[in-house]
C-alpha cells in the first residue's frame, strides 16, 4: 500500500495522459487471440505470505552447529599435526582455563577443512590435554554434521559417529536426528536419510514432527510421488507415525504444483478420514492448482466450500480467486470480488489490481486496464513492475503502441525494471512499426538498468530483425 512513488509523479507523461483521447480499437483487433498477453508467472499471489503459515512450519531452526554461529577459520591446514601444535600454543597463552564453548569452536573450525577421523583424533588430544574439557552432546553434534556432509558412498562414518555418541552418553535424540536428516539432505543424499530415518526410528525413538515433514517436503521435491509415499507406508507401518495436516498439505501442495488435481482430491478425502479438518491455507493450496489448469469454476467452488465449512477466507485466498478467474476471462466477475474483500476487511492490494489488469489485458481490453490502474492509484495502492510490464504487454499486443511507448517513459523514469516478457513485446512492436532506432534505445535501456542480461536482451533484438527483415522485404536491409 501507498501512494505513487515521487519518481511517476514528476513524469513527463503522469499515468492520467494515457488515458486522453483514447483511441478506439477495431473489433477484429480487440477479439483477435493475438492481443492477449501471456500472464506474468509473479502475478500468481503466492500462498507463503499468508499469515497461517506460522502455524503449517514443517520446520525448525536450524540444528546443524555450523549454520547457527560460523566459526572463524583459525585453522588454514587439514593437516592433524598442525591443528594440535595449535591447540597446545593456544593452550599455553592461554591466561585461564578454556571453557566448553571455545573447545567446541576450535573442533567446529577444524571440522570445515578436515575429516571425520582426523576431527575425531583432534577431540580426543583436546581431552587429553586439557583433562576439565568435558564434551557435551553439540560437541559431537559437529562431528555428527561433518560425518554425513563428508563424501561417502554409504552411512558408515555416519553411524561410527552415532555409534560414539551411545558410548559417550548421548544416544540419538529428535535434534541429533534432525540434525543428519537436514544435513544429508542439503548435498543430495535424501535417499541415505530415509534410510537413517529408519534405522534410528526402531533403535531409539522416530523423528518428530519438524523433521518427518521436513523430510516429506524434501522428498517431494527431490523424488517420484511413489517414493514419499513409500516413505510414509514404512513410517506408518513401522513405527506407528503417522501424517498429520502439515505432511498432507505439502503433499497437496505438491500434486497441485504438478497440476494432479485428482489425486489433490483424493488426499482431501484421505485428510477428511484421518479426522483433520482442512484449513485457510490448505484450501488456498487447492485453489493455487485450479488456477494453474484454468479452472474458474472449480476456483469458486473452493471458496464456497471453506466457506460452508467455516473457514474464513483471507488476503490470499481473495487474490487467488480474483487471479484464477481473471486467467479464466471472468474478469467482471472477478471485480465483484473486490467490494466483497473489503467488507470482510481485506483490501486490495498490487497483487489483486494486477490480476485483474491481466484479465482485462487477456481479453483484449487495455485501455480497461489503463483506467483500473488509475482507480489503484487513487485508492493508495502503488503499482509495481509487474504492474506495469502486465499493462506494457497489454497495450502493445493491443496495437496501443503510443500509449505503450508513453507507459514506458514512466516506467523508465521511475527506474522500474523491464521484465523480459514486456521487453520482448515492445520490441517486437516497435521493430513492426519500423521504430527500429526506439528498439535500440529500449535494448540499451534493459542493459543498462540490468533488467535483462544482454545476451537475452540482444538475442531478443536480433530475432525480431531478422523476422522483420524476412517479411518486410529487401527494402527494408537498404
């Protein structure tokens, strides 16, 4: 929300100029597919800015010690001998007795540049020469992390850790495992920390929550749909732990992404059986993947249906209808939403104007577009580029190329980034109209205010040229 930046409002052409003296567009034109615009991917209102994720966190923070407090590099060499005749200066500087959290600084500095034995042989000359050093459970939580980041071809080193943590006291607790499960995870080795997931589940106690969805969402992105479900069986069947929402919302959220809708359906059912009740950010994830297959209809029907269940919709769930049925070329139904967001106390926002602008756009009608952002800009909300490169493509494949031209000066003025969707299409009209000195000026401008890189950019240029010089004739190389 907010006003006009400063920068549009001493513009030489301010957004009301563009629409003066409209010109008229001949229907053939405006119902032409060729003047619908390809919608931008960051229009989609994402669901991760919805309040209720908080509560759906399938994650911690972070119990790999290295990612907490990053030690500093006090040791340049690997080599074991060296990092002990280190130790033992510092030892002898040393004006008092070392405390726990220098030792396991020093092993966590080490640990970066060495391997798990040599770190290991490292810990036990730290006792050795300072007897009052007692290790502690994140003491060998670093040896831990080191040993499942450290290349192997199966857990061997893994499990020797492991193995020493039992004999020093600390067998594997939640952290411990959520600490190799994230490791393992963060340099590819998702199938290693299903296995260890596993074996550590029957030895001593399965994972919580935090780490089994964590895993679950890794895998979803990661592995075949077969693969997770496989995870979950084992985990049900062997331990008795079994999904809770969390686990089937990122299973949802993952067949949507891959646009299933059937089998997000049957999930929904399976959630129902379990006994858990969908909530306002699950139901936003269903309607994210309708909008993905164009499916108004079915956006709607959602809505009603957390409606009738009694959820109550929120910012996100508004944007994503008004988008789903802006996409769909409901637009005029999707502006009705907005009166009904605001008497529920959620405001439009850029997200939801640029929606419907793309509609309008889509459906050939971006002088339309032109006057809602106007409306946008009166009721405080301020475009974005998004905003602006929506309306830019509209205006252009609209064959507003004057207007287009002028929107562009705005943006150009006010600094705003050209997105390679809207560059690409004032290109090409501009090379249609034989503007081809604007072109040039429009490529330097995308370089020069990085919008695209300039081998993108250039490519672009050239494509369009040469097109234009296949149609237009010989004439137009002289």
């Amino acid at each position: 929300m907010g006003k006009i930046p400063p920068s549009f409002k001493t513009a030489r052409l301010p957004v009301t100029t563009l629409l003066r003296n409209p010109r008229s567009i001949p229907p053939h034109e405006s119902s032409s597919p060729s003047v619908t615009p390809t919608p931008h991917p960051h229009h989609f209102p994402s669901t991760k800015k919805t309040a209720n994720k908080k509560k759906h966190s399938s994650s911690r923070q972070k119990t790999d010690p290295s990612s907490q407090n990053p030690s500093p590099m006090i040791f340049k060499s690997p080599n074991l001998s060296d990092a002990k005749q280190t130790f033992n200066s510092i030892l002898s500087t040393s004006p008092a007795s070392l405390d726990l959290r220098f030792h396991n600084a020093l092993l966590q500095s080490y640990s970066q540049i060495s391997t798990p034995r040599d770190s290991l042989s490292f810990l036990r000359h730290m006792i050795a020469k300072q007897p009052s050093f007692s290790p502690n459970r994140s003491t060998y939580h670093i040896l831990l992390s080191l040993s499942c980041k450290y290349p192997s071809d199966d857990l061997s080193p893994v499990l020797e850790t492991l193995d020493l943590m039992v004999q020093k006291g600390f067998p594997p607790d939640h952290v411990s495992l959520d600490l190799a499960v994230r490791s393992l995870c963060s340099i590819g080795r998702e199938d290693e920390a299903v296995e260890l997931v596993k074996e550590l589940s029957v030895k001593y106690a399965p994972p919580d929550s935090f780490t089994y969805n964590f895993l679950v969402r890794h895998l979803c992105k990661t592995r075949v749909l077969s693969t997770v479900y496989n995870f979950i069986d084992d985990m049900r069947n062997s331990v008795n732990l079994k999904p809770d929402v969390v686990t089937y919302t990122i299973l949802i959220d993952s067949v949507c992404k891959r646009k299933n809708l059937r089998e997000a359906t049957r999930l929904l059912g399976v959630l129902d059986d379990e006994g858990f009740k969908p909530d306002c950010f699950l139901y936003n994830t269903i309607m994210k993947g309708h909008c993905l297959l164009d499916r108004g209809s079915e956006v709607i029907a959602v809505y009603k249906k957390m409606k009738e269940n009694g959820v109550e919709p929120d910012l996100v769930t508004y944007n994503t209808l008004i988008f789903g049925l802006s996409k769909d070329g409901r637009v005029d139904e999707a502006r009705k939403y907005l009166d009904i967001m605001a008497e529920m106390g959620h405001f439009p926002d850029t997200v939801t104007y640029t929606s419907l602008m793309n509609g309008m756009c889509r459906k050939g009608d971006a002088l339309g577009a032109l006057e809602l952002l106007e409306e946008m800009e009166e009721k405080g909300c301020s475009p974005n580029s998004c905003t602006y490169s929506t309306l830019l493509q509209g205006l252009c494949k609209s064959r507003l190329l004057e207007k287009g031209l002028e929107l562009y000066k705005m943006m150009k003025s006010g600094g705003m980034k050209l997105e390679a969707a809207s560059y690409a299409t004032l290109v090409r009209a501009l090379c249609r109209d034989n503007k081809i000195a604007e072109a040039y000026e429009v490529f330097d401008y995308a370089v020069q205010s990085k919008s695209l890189t300039d081998v993108v950019a250039y490519s672009t240029l050239e494509s369009t040229l040469k097109w234009l010089k296949k149609f237009k004739g010989p004439e137009f190389a002289s």
